[in-house]
C-alpha cells in the first residue's frame, strides 16, 4: 500500500546508475542507502540484476537502480543482464553515470554518448582515491560536450560522505511526484533473492577464474522457525570438475562458502541462521531458456 498522505511538494524519481564493470555502481548504491543491499567484488560483472534501492528522506523519495556493468553480450545470460540494463534506462528520470576515473577517458565519453540517453545525466569519475593526480577540467570538458550530461562530481565510493553532493544533485533534478514506493521500504527484491546473492558474493570472493562466471545460486527453502530461519541453497555449477572445486578437499571450500555466507545473511536479517548448501551441475545453464529464468535470470 502506498502511503497517500505525502505533501504536494513531494518529490520521487528513478535514478538507474550505469557504467562498465567494475567502476564501483553496487558500492556506490550501498554506500547512499547506508546498507549493504548489493554484493561487491574485485571481480568484473559481480551483479547479474537490476537491483533497485530505495532512499527516503523528508520529502524526497529516490528510487536507485544499480544494474550489471555494460557488456557485450556473450551468451544468453549475458543478453538478460543487458536486458535489465536497457528496462532501468527506460524508467529512469535521471542517469548516474559512473567510470573509474583511471579508465580511458575517450572510452568512457564514447559509452555514454553510444547510449543515446534522453534524460538529465550526472557523470561519476570514481576511485579517485586511487590516483594522485587528477585532471579534472579535461574529463569536465570532455563530458560538457555531451548535451544530456549536467555535472562532473569527483568521488570515492568507499567514502560514505561522498554521496551528499551527489543526493544534493539528484534532489534538484528530481520531478514533483508522490511516492512510489511506501516510504519504509528499501528494495523492491525479497529475501530470497539477498540471500542467494550473498551466497553468490563469497564465489566471487573465495573461487579463482572462471568459476563464479559458470555458477549461480538458487535459494530452495526460507523457513523462519521460532528461534532461527532455515535456508536451504544450491550451487549451480557447469562442469563436474568444478563441482569438485566448490566442494573442496574434504569439503572444506563449501564448509568456509557456507559459514562466511552465513555470517552476511545473519548480519542482513538479524537472526540466527541455519545454512544449508547442495552443489548442482547444469551443463550449459547460462544459455538455456530454462535454467535462466528458474535461476531469476
Ligand atoms: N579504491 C577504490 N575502490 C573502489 C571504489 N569504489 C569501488 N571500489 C572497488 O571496486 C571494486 C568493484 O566495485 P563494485 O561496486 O562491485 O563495482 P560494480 O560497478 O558494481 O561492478 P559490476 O557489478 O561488476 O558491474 C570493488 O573491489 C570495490 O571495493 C573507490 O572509490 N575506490
Ligand atoms: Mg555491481
């Protein structure tokens, strides 16, 4: 139910954040809501979905969407991720657009202008931490000659104040709308989907190479019993082989996946939290129909 008491003035919009892989859009997105709502690695193409967060402040609601890294699409999975970048693009009533500020500058102006955007545009040159020297006004010029682009911010995701000239930014080009969401609300994903992206989280943390590019995470069963919450997951891997890699010498690889998961999901949802985890192999599953869209692809 949506709260129909808001003001007139009040204030709601979308806001999807885009960019390549890697540039720091889940950080970004965690580090504004104050929670950790999207799953972070090291690795390229960590987030597969569009993940909506949702910031309520006085009479302001923005929606965010962080979405997977723009990509090529290899395979049909890849195809869905683009998919769900192209849905948040359409909704949107302004773009954060995000690069890493050590990325080709001519690179990244080309991504942006390629998306033929139609709403205000707000570029993110991130990692600034990471350089000693920055060469501001070249990457404002290069950025103020496209039309939709409004301003060049320079920030640290890591950094939780870096977000509040970037709200202050969004605020103003926000239109006057009620809300769309109830104003307590954080994500449109229940937690069934949080867990299995955090389960997924640790492949990426803890698996070398291709391994968590050939996995996915289905949750089979969330119970919430009177002292602890049952959940009961799957691995799905590609390959026998890895399959072996998942579970370990003597099961030690699933045992660490499965205490350090549980660790993050307890921490999510307050409770105690007994963890269950199967590995599945599915030959080819980020290429069938099927499998993708039993996985929530
Ligand atoms: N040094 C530094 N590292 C950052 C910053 N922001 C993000 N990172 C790191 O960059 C890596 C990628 O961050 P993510 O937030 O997963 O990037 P993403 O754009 O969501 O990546 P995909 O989901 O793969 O598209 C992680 O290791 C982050 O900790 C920053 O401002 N400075
Ligand atoms: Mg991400």
């Amino acid at each position: 139910m949506i709260d129909l008491t808001f003001s007139p003035t009040f204030k709601a919009g979308f806001v999807s954040i885009l960019g390549k892989p890697n540039a720091g859009k889940s950080t970004l997105m965690n580090a504004i809501l104050g929670e950790k709502l999207a799953i972070v690695s090291h690795k390229v193409q960590t987030t597969r979905h569009r993940i909506m967060g949702i910031w309520n402040e006085g009479d302001t609601q923005i929606v965010f969407s962080d979405t997977p890294g723009i990509i090529e699409p290899e395979y049909l999975m890849h195809k869905r991720m683009m998919t769900q970048v192209a849905g948040s693009v359409k909704d949107a009533d302004v773009i954060i657009f995000m690069f890493d500020v050590k990325d080709d500058l001519k690179e990244a102006t080309a991504m942006l202008e390629a998306l033929h955007l139609k709403v205000p545009v707000i570029v993110i040159a991130n990692k600034i931490d990471t350089l000693k020297t920055i060469h501001e006004e070249e990457i404002k010029t290069a950025f103020a000659a496209i039309k939709q682009c409004k301003s060049v911010l320079f920030i640290s995701a890591l950094q939780k104040d870096a977000t509040l000239p970037l709200i202050k930014t969004i605020q103003e080009q926000m239109p006057l709308h009620p809300p769309y969401y109830n104003t307590d609300e954080l994500s449109d994903r229940p937690m069934k989907f949080f867990v299995s992206e955090m389960i997924r989280e640790q492949l990426y943390l803890l698996l070398n190479d291709e391994l968590p590019y050939h996995s996915a995470v289905l949750v089979e069963k969330y119970e919430e019993k009177n002292t602890l919450t049952k959940i009961v997951a799957s691995i799905i891997v590609t390959r026998e082989t890895q399959k072996g890699i998942v579970l370990g010498k003597g099961g030690e690889m699933i045992k660490k996946i499965g205490s350090l998961s549980r660790e993050q999901i307890e921490k999510f949802i307050d409770r105690k939290v007994f963890l269950e985890l199967h590995v599945k192999v599915r030959a080819d599953w980020r290429t069938k129909e099927n499998f993708l869209n039993e996985y929530g692809y």
